[in-house]
C-alpha cells in the first residue's frame, strides 16, 4: 500500500522555517511550500544588520547538524556570515523553488473536512493537510513610548531597521536601549563617532566573550575531517547545557560560578561612580545574559556617555532627560527590542469549532510541549511558546521541534490518523509543570524582562535544554492527544 502524499504550509523562510523544509523534502514529502513575506531567507538575520551585530552562542553550534559549515571565521560570528549560511543552505537544499517570497499569510482557518485554508496578501488562496508556523520570536520591533519622538527632525531608526545610508562618522549618536543589541551597537559604534550616549534604564550583567578568530589551518582541519567539526559541535552544546543552561534553570555552584565570571569582568570598569551605574540590581541571568568583550571598553572611551536618568522627552535635535538636562543629538538608534509574545500573529487563526488564536490564548500564548494547540489539529509551532530560547543555539531547538513534528506527518502518511491535536487537559498539566518548577530558575529571581507574561511569570522552559530535547525525541502519549483517525 502506497503512502499518501500530504500537502504541507510552512509560514517563515527563518532558521526554523528552513530547518522544517529541509527535513520534510528529506523525508520525500515533495508537497511542500514556505511562504515568505520578504524577499530573502534568513529571519533575523535578514531583518538585522546593525553595527556590531553578531551571535553570542558559538558558530559551531549556531548550525544545523546536517549543514555543517567548517569555514566560520570566528568563534562568534558576525551577522552577515550567519545569513550568509543560511542563504547557503538554501541553495544547497535547493529551497527557493519551493518559497514564496513576498507572499505574507494573512488568515488560517480549518475548514470542515480537517484541513487548513490559508489566504495570502495578495488574494491566493489554497488548502492544505498540515500547517506549520516558523514566524520566529525576535521578529516584531517593539518602538518605545516616548514623548515627541515623531520631532526629532534627525534620523530615528529601530536597531533592526538599520539606515545604513545616514553617515555616523563624527555625529553625536544616541543608543537607548541596553539589551544585547544595544551593547552591540556601541561596543562597534563608539570608535567610528563623535559622540556616542547611551540611555540606560537598566543595567545587564555582561559575561565577557572573547572572540579569536580563525586560522587558514584551523579552516582547512575541519574541511578535512568533517569529525572534527561534529565534535566541536558537541564540545560547545555540553558546554552551554553544563554551565549557562545549568546556571539558569537550577540554584548552586554553577549560578554562584557564572554571577562571579559576571562581576569580574564588571570589575575592569575602572571608574567606580561608572562601575556603580553599570551594576545591576537582580540576579545575573534573570535579564537574558549578554555576552561581549567589547562594550566596557567602548562605554569607557573619552567620547562614550552613560545616562542614567530616565528619558523625559525628545525634541528637535535633543533627547532631555528629566533632570532637565538637554542631551543634543544627531541621530537614534532604538534598540528597544522586540515583541517576543505574538508567535505567530497577527496572522488570523480561527481552529476546530470556530474558535480564534486570540480566543485561545486570551490569559497568554499556551502549547503543549511548545509545539501543538488544542483546537487546532495539524497545526504545529516552532519556536513556540515556552521553548528554551533563553541563551541557547535555536538552530539545535529548531532541529528536535522539526523532527517531532515530522514524526506526526509520517503516522498521517502511513495512515494512522487524519488528524492530531493536544487534548486540553495534556496541554494545561504541561504548562502546570513548568509553573510550579520555575521557582527555582533565576528567570524568578525578580526583575522585569521580555521572558515575562503578561502575568507576570515567565514564558520559558524551567528545565535543561538535554532534557527538553530528549522530551521531543520521545514517542507521545497517545492519551495526551486527540487522534481523528
């Protein structure tokens, strides 16, 4: 008996977006189409192209297993490497005959006979067997709410839509905003400018990453011996499931080891009165950590400012401070972040029984083992809520959800169910779970960040990346779903 040939929607060309295509066209699953609302693959590392930019988890492990790339110039590589991989893997996969670019997904709705009915921009409609959503989570740039920031009348941009033709050489530049991107941006910025000021509303623990770079030898061994870059990979993932992940998700040496490696390098700040307002007030880890080498060296350059007051208002030319202090200006840069909770919206979604996405997620984003809803069978996240996105290579979570979710396609090829949803109960005992274990994360710990909900907790995988991996590669309970069959 001949398996059926399912028809699959993948929503995002992101890592995750192309990680799925790749495992589903390995499979042999030919009916495969990613819709892509930009011109270019590549997710954040498309949208992201500001000074400095570059990834703080190791470049061996920030790959997919199946695409290793032994040619990475540095430990830590810049942005423009990354989606230079990624464009790589596109092609090598040869994924762009099956990517609509310029085609956003607008609307999602199960129609009666279990599939799912998409509508694009531009009017296209179709059906498909199963729906998967790779929208990615540092996606939608958070503005901030700041009075009369419409009449600075310089150049204003959000970090991730970086105006590469405004000249910054000799300007006075603002940065505000102090989370990885923020530091990035003027650990590279503070040499090149005239003036570079830095509005400070929160402090972050900084764990310093050196970043050597890599030889022509070194380059040429792992070319030659393709083992040696796998155990590379390795080297770097038990690296960070040992120390980061242990330090996050559990109290004990390895917290207290990484809150010390955190004030030692707090400790080159030379100027005390400086030093004091770079401390911050929480646990380190609580924020996401940022890593870098290069930011108390700029902060502390003669031409860098730290400020520290909170921001009254933005005038012509000038950010003013509400000590009344008139900051002038040539340009901002807004590294406020981004929307972490939206998933995949604003897409409309409407599920089994009419029920909408903003219906089923109206006390917050909810999935069961971050991956699946009830009451929207066949449909199925990456990088969905609670995922351990925290300090970790997404390239490797984003390798355990598209192998789960392609296990669920398979059982539907072979006949075993028409389709498959999380039963309410299974998805509320999970999210129950990992409630009453984070307590013991320092995410817990009491300070304000983009893990938090909206009632304030946080929407993270309380546990060890090892383990939320080996949850995935489990076979599912089938008590925990519902199976139409």
């Amino acid at each position: 008996m001949s398996q059926r040939v399912p028809s699959v929607a993948i929503i995002g060309a992101g890592m995750s977006g192309l990680c799925m295509a790749i495992k589903l066209r390995e499979a042999g699953i030919t009916d495969v189409t990613v819709y892509e609302k930009a011109d270019e693959v590549g997710g954040t590392w498309r949208d992201n192209t500001y000074p400095g930019l570059s990834c703080d988890v190791a470049s061996r492990f920030y790959q997919f297993t199946f695409a290793r790339n032994p040619g990475w110039t540095h430990r830590y590589s810049p942005g423009s490497e990354i989606q230079a991989y990624f464009r790589a893997v596109t092609e090598k996969y040869r994924l762009r005959e099956i990517i609509r670019f310029g085609t956003e997904v607008t609307e999602a709705r199960l129609e009666p006979d279990g599939r799912w009915w998409l509508r694009t921009g531009d009017g296209i409609e179709r059906t498909v067997d199963f729906l998967i959503g790779a929208t990615g989570i540092l996606h939608h740039p958070r503005y901030p709410d700041i009075k009369g920031l419409d009449t600075f009348g310089g150049p204003v941009f959000h970090s991730a839509r970086w105006d590469h033709g405004v000249p910054l050489a000799g300007k006075r530049v603002a940065v505000i905003g102090t989370g990885s991107t923020g530091l990035q941006i003027v650990g590279a910025l503070a040499a090149e400018v005239g003036r570079l000021v830095l509005f400070q509303r929160t402090a972050q623990w900084i764990v310093r990453l050196d970043n050597p770079r890599y030889g022509r030898l070194t380059r040429a061994l792992h070319r030659r011996f393709p083992a040696l870059d796998l155990l590379t990979y390795h080297f770097h993932r038990k690296r960070l499931d040992f120390l980061i992940s242990g330090a996050l998700t559990h109290p004990g040496w390895r917290r207290t080891l990484l809150e010390w490696l955190c004030r030692r390098n707090l400790n080159t700040v030379r100027d005390p009165e400086l030093r004091r307002k770079l401390t911050p007030d929480y646990r380190a880890g609580c924020k996401r950590l940022v890593g870098s080498s290069e930011f108390y060296p700029a902060i502390q350059r003669p031409n860098a400012e730290l400020v520290t007051e909170r921001i009254s208002h933005v005038e012509p030319g000038a950010v003013v401070t509400e000590d009344g202090r008139r900051h002038e200006l040539d340009v901002l840069a807004l590294a406020t972040g981004f929307d972490a909770h939206a998933f995949v919206r604003p897409i409309r979604m409407t599920g089994r029984d009419g029920i909408t996405l903003e219906q089923a997620w109206a006390d917050g984003p909810r999935a069961h083992q971050t991956v699946a809803m009830p009451g929207f069978p066949n449909f199925f996240m990456l990088m969905g809520p609670h995922s351990p996105v925290g300090n970790y290579s997404l390239t490797a979570l984003a390798e355990a959800q598209a192998l789960h979710i392609l296990g669920w396609i398979r059982r539907w090829q072979a006949g075993e169910l028409e389709s498959v949803e999380p039963l309410q109960r299974a998805t509320d005992a999970f999210n129950a779970s990992m409630r009453e274990a984070l307590p013991d994360t320092v995410w817990s710990t009491g300070c304000n960040s983009w893990y938090l909900g909206r009632d304030g907790v946080p929407e993270l995988w309380p546990w060890s990346a090892e383990r939320y991996r080996a949850l995935l590669k489990e076979a599912p309970n089938p008590a925990d779903y519902q199976l139409t069959r």
